[in-house]
C-alpha cells in the first residue's frame, strides 16, 4: 500500500500525521493508504430518478451480485429460516445442517403455482407451501405432493428447488443469485484483512431498527460514505471531529474513510479547548457540564481512548490495552459493494441500504449495532420497523445520540431527491477526494450495470 501526497491546504494534520502522535502501536492496515483516482466526471441524475435504472439494476446487479441477508445467529439452529427481500425478488435461506455448510438459500417460490414458500422467518421442519402443501426437505428435495397421481409429469428429481448461492463473512449471510459469480472469498478482497483485530462474528445484535426513506437508496446511502458533509449538516460535532483531517481509501470491491474524533475541524473559525473537543466528541453540548475531564496536559483523544477502553474491558479483557487510541476513539466506516457498511475498530455500526420494495423513489435504511460479549451469546435485539412519516428520534432510546444525527441526514436527503427532480443540469458534482468513495462506487456501478438509454 502506498503512501498518498495529501496536498489541501485547509485540511490541518492529515489523518497519517495524526496517527504519529497515538499512544500505542498502530495496526499496519490504519498505514495503508489508498486514495482513487477516477477523475471528474459527473454522475449521471438518471441513475437516481428513472424507472429505467431500477430495471437495470434489477437485472444486472440484484440478480448477479454478493449481497448480504442476515446475521448468522438468525439462522443458529437446524430449520431456522429467514426471507430475503431485493427489489421484486424473494430469496429463502435454510439453516439444513450445522456448521459452515449447513446453509442452503432457494428462491422463494414454490414450484407448482409460486405461492412464497415463506412469508416470515421462522423455525420448521419441512418446506411446506401454504397454499396446496406441496412439501420440500431442508435441503430442497422434493418430499410429497397431495393428490400426486395428479401429476404424473413431476419427477421428484426435475421438482428438486434452485439453488442460489450462499456464504458467510464476519457473523453475516451473503447470497448470490448468479451461479456463475466469482466466491464471496475473492468478491471481499481485503475486507477479512481490515476487520482481522475486530472479528463481526463476535458481537451480537443490541440495536436493530429499519426506516422507510423517501428517497432512491444509493442517494441515501451516499450520505453515509463521507465526511464532507458534516460541517453544514452536523455542525454540533465539529468542536470535536476532524472532518476535513479524514482519510479515503479504495480496495476492490470496498472502500473506507477513518475520520478522527477528539481533534477540532479544521474549518471550523475558532480553537476548541481539549475539554470543548471531548465534550463535542461525546456528543455533550458545549454548556452542559463535562461528562469527562481532560487533565492538564492531556489530550481529548487520549480521555476519549481510556474511557473506551474502561467501557470494553469487561467484554475484552487484557486485549483492550493493545488497542491503539485510532482504534477506540476515530469513526472508522467501511462499504461493501454494493450497499453493505460494516464500521470498523469498536464503533457498533452497521447499515445496509436498499430499495423499498419495486419502488425505485424510496429506500430502507437498515441500522444494527453490533455489540461485543463475554459468555453465551445474548438474544438478538427486535428489528424496529419505521415509516417514512416517523423519525429516528421515535427510537432515541435504542439509538440514542444517533437518532439525532439520522434526523439530520434525513432531511437532506428528501429534499436532494426533490432537488434532482427539478434542476436544470443532467449530472451530480463530486470532489476530487473528499466524495471518493461515491466516485468509486459508480465507478463499480458502471462495471455492472450497462449504460443504456437515459444512462449514457
């Protein structure tokens, strides 16, 4: 990995010189930087507002691509099954066996008349639809049809279900309708590299909310892969967060941005005390009082780094004092391609974005926090489900201080949809650096999906 020349004069300390100063050994994957280079084109607005597009991406993406479905422990036992929704399509995943290969994922269709085989996940025995009886094994194997003299054309062989396939990475299901895809290995590239200190698979769901967004869901998941926007929408964070100190990296199929907290922005006109950084940090208003105490001579970074890993120890132990302060303090956000956001170090996060149903003009925005443990697996926190009309603020007391900052994003993100419908120009502007991560996306988009029609 090389070293990038960042040359922005209003940026400060690039997140590489910040790093200089932390406390412990920095991991060799925090070096890695690895900016893209993929020009100044604009995006075309097409691919957020047309029909056209939805189509496409239903053919070319949805029906072709890794994508992921669930969290492994939703799928622990033997006959867990789980639903997998993806525009107009419907997959079925199918816990038949124990272990690593014991997962089995069919569209969800039954083979007589196509009724769904499961409306909910749920635990069974068999495959049974709901509508005539028609019955397949876990393992999809045809088990019994009613009146099966009726139907001397069906062979329990040729009535066997598809498959689609299957993998797991980091406690997560991916599918891939495509059979002909390269494996989940190979479409991950680095991604087991960068979350080798911060294994997913031992966390466990302690947040899990859903909401309706009335806006095409790569529009809404742009706004969750940079930091450039934090200085207008979130300006409550900037006493305490780095915005324009933030580092963009590109690898493959996934990309990242390491934003450090507990330095002040560097557009920000006047110079937070460490104390006015901390408490920013934290999220605390500048005239509350200090949750935290930076002591003379100390850092807010330093502060912030020892109270995460006061809070980890109990689920770490010993391993939370080779963590560096980067790893316990910075916000350290990670896409998967095409629309899976796993945050990195012990931030909780995770999103996942896709369209609402067949409608191309509204998205799910999907939040998990994934918390560490000690001992036997906690249950897994109750998905809440939110309508467009509600707010994040309706689940404060499951997100706490992020729900506020969801509100914010949300309402921007309405009205760029409703900005793109009405201007005059065909294309979106990005920066060169700062909005990266969008540019590699299409970059990636435009790999899969073909530029036909009001896309060129």
């Amino acid at each position: 990995m090389t070293l990038h020349d960042q040359r922005r004069p209003t940026r400060g300390l690039s997140y590489q010189e910040l790093l200089d100063a932390d406390s412990r050994q920095v991991p060799e994957t925090y070096r890695w930087n690895v900016p893209a280079d993929l020009g100044l084109a604009d995006v075309p607005i097409a691919r957020y507002l047309s029909r056209e597009a939805h189509e496409l991406e239903k053919t070319h993406l949805w029906s072709r691509v890794w994508q992921v479905v669930c969290r492994a422990e939703q799928l622990a036992q033997v006959g867990d099954t789980f639903v997998y929704d993806i525009a107009d399509r419907s997959f079925l995943v199918v816990r038949h066996a124990p272990g690593p290969r014991g997962l089995r994922a069919f569209p969800n269709a039954c083979l007589h008349r196509g009724r769904a085989l499961r409306d909910a996940p749920g635990r069974v025995e068999e495959l049974q639809c709901s509508f005539h009886g028609f019955c397949w094994s876990l393992q999809g194997q045809l088990k019994r049809i009613p009146s099966e003299w009726d139907f001397p054309q069906v062979s329990p062989e040729e009535f066997e279900l598809p498959r689609v396939r299957v993998g797991t990475w980091g406690g997560f299901v991916f599918v891939n309708p495509d059979p002909e895809a390269a494996s989940l290995d190979s479409f991950l590239g680095v991604l087991p590299d960068l979350f080798e200190r911060w294994p997913l698979a031992d966390r466990y769901v302690r947040a899990h909310v859903t909401k309706v967004v009335n806006a095409n869901w790569k529009l809404v998941q742009e706004a969750f892969m940079e930091s450039y926007h934090v200085v207008t929408t979130h300006p409550q964070l900037l006493p305490g967060f780095g915005d324009a100190n933030s580092q963009y990296d590109v690898f493959g199929n996934v990309a990242r941005t390491i934003s450090p907290r507990g330095v002040a922005s560097p557009l920000i006109g006047w110079r937070p005390t460490e104390q006015q950084a901390l408490d920013s940090a934290m999220d605390v208003r500048l005239d509350d009082p200090a949750v935290l105490q930076v002591p003379a001579g100390g850092s807010a970074r330093q502060v912030l780094a020892e109270s995460a890993r006061a809070a980890l120890r109990p689920a770490l132990g010993s391993a939370v004092d080779l963590l560096c302060d980067a790893e316990l303090v910075d916000s350290y956000f990670v896409n998967v391609f095409p629309n899976a956001h796993p945050w990195g170090a012990y931030n909780q996060i995770f999103y996942r974005f896709r369209p609402n149903g067949d409608d191309h003009r509204s998205a799910l925005m999907e939040v998990m926090l994934l918390a560490p443990f000690t001992g036997e697996r906690p249950a897994s926190a109750p998905e809440i489900r939110l309508g467009a009309d509600e707010h994040w603020r309706d689940a404060v007391e499951i997100l706490g201080s992020l729900a506020r900052v969801f509100d914010q994003d949300e309402f921007n993100l309405e009205a760029v949809q409703r900005g793109l419908l009405s201007t005059a120009r065909t294309g979106v502007t990005l920066s060169a650096y700062q909005e990266s991560r969008i540019r590699h996306f299409h970059h990636l988009y435009e790999q899969w999906v073909p530029a036909t029609g009001v896309l060129r």
